[in-house]
C-alpha cells in the first residue's frame, strides 16, 4: 500500500502517521478501502480500540472481520 503524500496542511495539523497492517492493507479492491493520514494520539487510540474489539468478540490474529462505519 502506498502511504498517501504528505501535504504542508496535513504536517501543520500534526498529521504524520500512516498505519498499513494486514487487517487493513490492501486485501480489499481500492473501491473498497481508505487511506488516510492520521495524527500519533490518534494513532495510539485507534490502536487501542481496535485491540480491545478483536479481544472482546474473542477476534484471532489474522482472523477475517469488516468494520462498517
């Protein structure tokens, strides 16, 4: 996956972070999928939320799961 450019705006706004994991990544067609550049503290907090959803719906490492938002 291709981290998107980094824009003045963006580096302004504190928006430097670019996480692309499998659960994400590119196994989904581009029609299908986001990338954005995002700040660190929300970085870590995206982090945590995902992390305590796989938890509790008992979500395995690399097991298949969508998000619809």
């Amino acid at each position: 996956m291709r981290r998107p450019k980094l824009t003045p705006a963006e580096k302004a706004r504190g928006r430097t972070w670019c996480d692309a994991t499998y659960e994400g990544g590119t196994s989904l067609s581009a029609n299908q999928r986001e990338t954005t550049l995002t700040t660190p503290a929300e970085q870590r907090s995206q982090g945590g939320r995902i992390t305590a959803f796989k938890k509790r719906f008992h979500i395995l490492d690399r097991d298949p799961f969508y998000v619809i938002a």
